[in-house]
C-alpha cells in the first residue's frame, strides 16, 4: 500500500522546487545565496519530521537556525 499523505521531506522538496523558479530570473549573486538557504532548509528535517511540524514552518525555522549558527 502506498502513503496517502507526502512525508516531510517529500513537501520539504515541494517547497524547494517552487522557490527555486525563481532562480532563473535572479542575478547569480542572489541565485547562490538562495542555494546557499535551500541547503540550510534542508539540515533539520529529520528532527522537523520526528516533531510533525509543518513543512512550510519547518523550511523556515531551519534556515533560521542554521543562520543563528552562523552569527555565533
């Protein structure tokens, strides 16, 4: 049987899809720091799924966190 429901990761990809239309109108510049967030979306996943949060929530509150790291 397969799942009736996209797991995390699955919507987390979604997600990385949508945003990354945008890249083709973008200056390269912009276009590699927005790379440089997709990859920070995508470090904290496993723990956003154990925590069921959402996946729109959970892209944001990852590239945040890795952000945080970063300032530190």
């Amino acid at each position: 049987m397969g799942r009736n429901t996209p797991s995390l990761r699955m919507e987390i990809d979604r997600i990385i899809e949508e945003i990354r239309k945008m890249e083709k109108v973008m200056r390269k510049e912009d276009a590699e720091l927005l790379e440089d967030i997709i990859k920070k979306a995508k470090v904290h996943t496993p723990q956003s799924s154990y925590a069921s949060l959402d996946p729109e929530f959970s892209f944001l509150l990852s590239v945040l966190i890795e952000i945080s790291r970063e300032k530190k």
